[in-house]
C-alpha cells in the first residue's frame, strides 16, 4: 500500500518540477522578445482586430508598438487607441 501511494504522488512531483523548469526558462525567452522587440530598426506593432455588431472588421487597437515604429510613422503614445481617423487619416481618393 505505502508503494502504491509512492506512485501516485510521484505524478504531481513530476508535474510540479515540469512547471518549476518551463517558468524558468519562460522568463528569458520573455526577455529576449522584449529587447528584440525595442532595438530592431523595423517599424513594429502588434494590435487587436475590433469587429462590428455583425462581426466585420471596424478598426484595430495598438497593443505594443516598438520605438522605431514611433519614429518611423510618427505616430506616438498609440498604445491602447485606435487606429481610425483622425489617428491615420485616409489617403486620398479611398
């Protein structure tokens, strides 16, 4: 009986150590993104896709945006709005 016992907590022992290895090696993964993310020269952005009440695309909303995005677009302190007029205007003839 104090085997069988043995065997069925060694799963959660197992389980617990699998989550203590992956938050560690998360973290600089997290890092390295991060710093990729700010020191790349290319404009960057992720956003969100916002869909109407009949579930088409209406606008988007900046999550992140990288500095060269900030220099390359001029665009700035974006995060958290949207991206419709009069944030970027139309170009002409749409």
């Amino acid at each position: 009986m104090a085997n069988d016992q043995h065997l069925n907590e060694q799963p959660q022992q197992l389980t617990d150590s699998a989550k203590v290895r992956q938050s560690r090696g998360t973290q600089p993964a997290n890092d390295r993104y991060h710093a990729l993310f700010r020191l790349i020269g290319q404009g960057f952005h992720i956003s969100e896709l916002i869909h109407d009440h009949t579930g088409r695309p209406a606008d988007w909303r900046f999550l992140e945006v990288n500095p060269a995005f900030e220099q390359q677009t001029g665009l700035q302190q974006v995060v958290g709005r949207l991206g419709r007029l009069p944030l970027i205007p139309k170009p002409t003839g749409c």
